[in-house]
C-alpha cells in the first residue's frame, strides 16, 4: 500500500520508540515524511536502547518520559495525528516477581494514555501493541480471535486489560483505536542481552558469541513474525477506516518446532544448542504449542507476513554481526 498520502507532513508519536519495535516503526515513517516524536523512559530493563535510532538523527524527536506520567502524556498527545502505542513491560517472568510494576506499565499506564487522548486529543488514530499471550494455552490451533482469552500470567491479563480499555474508549468516545495481538516478533533492534523480550534474543546473542544456545523443551510449535511485517500491519491499521474497534492477530510462516527453530539458526550461524528441561519457574507458565490465524486481517485489510522465518533470521544475523556490542 502507498502510505505517502497519510503520513506526508503528519504528526505521529510512538511510545517505546527507542525500544525494538518503536524504532523500526520510527524508521519506516520518517521515511514517508511524517513528523515523528518517540517517547522512550530508556529504563534499561525495558527494552529501549539508543543505539536502535543513531541512524535517524534529527529525522525523530526523543522525548525522555515515562508513559506513567500523566502530565507529560497529556502534553504530548496535543496535536498528534497518529498514535503507536508500543511502550510495555514485556517479560512474563518478571510479571509474576514484581506484579505490581507490571500492573502500572501494562494496565493503569495504558489508561492514563487514554485519559490524555480524551481530553487532549479525541481524533488521534491510535494504535495498541498487545500480545498473544493474552490467549494462554490454546483451545484449538490456529488460533483466531474468537478464542476465548484464558492468560497464564500477570503479563497476559494486565495486556488483555490494556487492549480492551483501547476498545472502550473507541467504542464509548469515539476515539479511533484499534489492536494487533503480536505473536514473537523478531528481527534487527530486539533486545539479545537477556530473553526480557523474546528468548530468540538470547539464542542469538550466544550464537553471535560462539557458545551453545538452550532450548527448553523442543517440541513446542511456534509461529515468527519479522519486524518490517509487523510494522506493515501497525501502518496499515493505522490508516483503514475498517480497522477502528478491531483487534487482530498477527502470525507469521512457517509454523515450527524451537528444535527446528534451533536448527535453522545453528545452520546460519555455526552455533550448537542443547535442550533442556523446563526450569519450574517457566513450565508453570508456558502455553505449549501457539500458532496464530491471521485470516481476518488478512481478509479485511489485506496484510500478510511477506518475509518468510528463514530469511528473517538471516537479517537479524547479519544485523547484529555488525554491532552486537551496542546491544550488550
């Protein structure tokens, strides 16, 4: 799709933009023309790291504030056209240790951003980054968004919260709101120190490294969605009119075991791995297979992932082969 027309000369914040997935979205628009401001708190257990926006100069303007504070929320929301909501606390570990700091980040936070949008700026498009997780173990595979929501976490019902106060405020204040239920997003920019984000971090970080790589389990079948197919879906829901009130799922192909995950990855890096049994702290929480349906997005807007597992995996490599030390 042709986003130039939309995003040409408008005003778009991204919260979480120096983290991961803000910076590649942050990159994209900038690139067609938009007047983008980040919000980041760079709190460095949360995934925002500097080195993701040194390319982009004077292109994006980084404002250092917490989505926990109201006051700054508001005035930032004043004159927005476009909002991504990406800002979160995304470890499921973490959640259950210290549930009451995932409780503001993830539930009361979200709210506040609203409470900024009503009465600052009703018409911003908004855009809410929320998690497969919210679904828990499955019913069924694929799983689609009829699947009735059963989280095994704190992460998963603060983030089911935060989706659905998104949905609210659309449906009662007419803001434009909508939500992509994101399912293991990988690619260049992902946080590799710790599995904070995504354990694919970590095994690459190790790979990069020349040390093996755990694998827990194994047999768990999962589905990958690259950066840049992430970022297409935000954009695209950002500017369709059918996407108001919506939540959909995002997914990725092929579907794979992490041990066939694991093989890919030794193939293209010369790593070795081993698998390992669940630690307890984890297996009490791990949904075992997920994979996603992305029919309905792809039926109503007409997104589908476009960069396949293998070659994702290939970018983020070489990615990182570059400049892993910023990212330590």
């Amino acid at each position: 799709m042709e986003y130039g027309p939309y995003f040409q000369g408008k005003r778009v914040l991204v919260t979480g933009g120096a983290g991961f997935i803000g910076s590649n979205l942050a990159r994209r628009l900038a690139g067609l023309g938009a007047y983008v401001t980040l919000v980041d708190s760079l709190i460095p257990e949360y995934g925002g790291n500097l080195a993701n926006i040194e390319d982009l100069g004077e292109m994006v303007r980084l404002n250092i504030a917490d989505v926990r504070d109201e006051h700054a929320m508001e005035y930032l929301v004043q004159g927005q056209d476009y909002l991504f909501n990406l800002a979160g606390q995304t470890s499921h570990l973490d959640s259950m240790t210290d549930p009451f700091t995932d409780l503001d980040i993830n539930c009361r936070a979200q709210l506040a951003i609203l409470e900024a949008c009503r009465r600052a700026n009703p018409s911003v498009r908004l855009v809410f980054a929320s998690t497969r997780q919210i679904y828990g173990r499955p019913d069924y595979l694929p799983v689609d968004e009829k699947h009735l929501l059963r989280p095994t976490d704190v992460n998963g019902v603060n983030k089911m919260a935060g989706e659905w106060y998104h949905i609210l405020y659309n449906n009662v204040y007419d803001i434009p709101a909508c939500a992509l239920r994101l399912t293991n997003t990988f690619g260049p920019g992902m946080r590799v120190k710790d599995a904070r984000q995504t354990f694919v971090g970590i095994w690459i970080r190790l790979a990069l490294e020349g040390k093996p790589f755990e694998v827990w389990g194994g047999e768990q079948l999962r589905d990958f969605t690259y950066v840049d197919d992430c970022v297409e879906a935000m954009l695209l829901c950002a500017v369709r009119d059918e996407a108001r009130g919506q939540v959909y799922n995002l997914g990725g192909q092929p579907v794979v075991s992490l041990r066939e995950l694991a093989d890919m990855l030794a193939e293209l890096s010369g790593a070795e791995y081993a698998i390992k049994e669940f630690p307890p702290e984890r297996k009490r929480i791990d949904i075992g297979d997920y994979y996603s349906s992305f029919e309905r997005i792809r039926d109503e807007l007409g997104w589908e992932p476009r960069v396949d597992l293998k070659e994702g995996l290939s970018r983020t490599l070489d990615y990182y082969r570059e400049r892993l030390d910023k990212y330590l």
